[in-house]
C-alpha cells in the first residue's frame, strides 16, 4: 500500500477518535456514579494529528490494529460495568443518547446527510469490510443492509452480550439524529431506514 495519507484515512481515524471518546464519557459517567474508581485501562490516551502519529509504511495495519483495539476496549468496559449489574444498562444507554446529541445533524438535514453523520460517528470496520451498502435512498428516506457483523467477536471474546452493543449504538443514533425530523427503522439489525418522524 502506498505511504500516502489521503481523505478516506483521516475519516477512519475521526471514526477510531469518536468511539474513543464515547468510551471516555461511559468511563466517566461510571466513575461519577460510584461504580468503580478508575476505568483508565479502557480509555485511550493516544492523540495528536494523523500525519503525525500514523505509521506510514503501514497506513492500513495500523488503522486495523487501532480498530480492534477500540473495539476490545469498548466490549471490555461495557462487559465490567454491566457484570453483576444489569441495571447500569439505562444509565449507559442514557450516555451513550447524550454523547450521540452532542455530535447531532443539523435540524435541516436531509436522510443522506443523516447517513453520512451516523457513518462519520460510528465504527464498523474498514472500509474494504464493505459492512454497510446503501440499498435505496431518495428525498424522504435512505434504507441500507449490514451485510455481516463486525462488532460480535469483540463482545464474545470480552465476555459480554452482543446485544448490548445493538442497545447502545441505538441510542448514539437516537441521538445523531435528534434534531432532525428523521427516524431509524431497523430489522434484525441487518436491514436499516432512515424514515421521516
């Protein structure tokens, strides 16, 4: 692959940057609710301008390595919390709606800027996974199929509920599209519309 940074992977270290961040607001939130004392293990303390922390000899290696990571320690730190606690789900689910409101498409956006928000958000793998393909869109709505699941093994392997992760990204959604007039409709959690209110 060549050595040279173009648009597609700064988008998919805005991406890695947002899931990041959601995991340093559910830390956060467990940490001012009591629940544990630290939760730094799960956070990423690693910043700073692409171009500069990027290995360019391996631009795609390391996007993939920083994605399984984020992924591990998203599973890994929703699994901790909820282990033993299964009430701890409404409360990360609220943050999780909260962080999604404070990244929300604009009040005027149309159902493919809505898109576009939900996907510049949220992580499922790279790009050439192919996860997500547009299957109809116009004015009113946009509908797209997932065509496979990226997200299991993670919280298999933490020991954690898939589902879970369904539950939260719902509401990261929920909250992208807060201020719009735009609603998503899901099936099977491989069909997806984005529908007006």
């Amino acid at each position: 692959m060549s050595a040279f940074l173009g648009p597609i992977h700064h988008w998919m270290y805005g991406k890695i940057q947002a899931q990041n961040d959601l995991i340093g607001q559910l830390a956060a939130k467990a940490e001012a609710e009591g629940w544990t004392a630290s939760l730094d293990s799960y956070v990423s303390h690693e910043e700073g301008p692409l171009d500069e922390i990027i290995d360019v000899e391996n631009i795609h290696g390391w996007l993939s390595t920083r994605i399984e990571d984020v992924e591990c320690r998203y599973a890994g730190i929703v699994t901790t919390l909820l282990a033993g606690h299964p009430e701890r789900l409404a409360v990360l689910k609220q943050t999780a709606f909260v962080w999604g409101t404070g990244h929300a498409a604009d009040s005027g956006a149309s159902a493919a800027d809505c898109y576009k928000k939900i996907e510049d958000c949220t992580l499922n793998g790279m790009p050439c996974d192919g996860v997500n393909i547009v299957t109809d869109k116009d004015e009113a709505h946009l509908s797209w199929e997932q065509r496979f699941d990226v997200h299991e093994a993670y919280w298999l392997k933490a020991g954690g509920d898939p589902t879970h992760f369904y539950e939260l990204r719902n509401q990261v959604v929920n909250g992208l599209l807060s201020e719009t007039r735009f609603t998503l409709s899901s099936v099977d959690r491989k069909a997806y519309t984005l529908l007006p209110r």
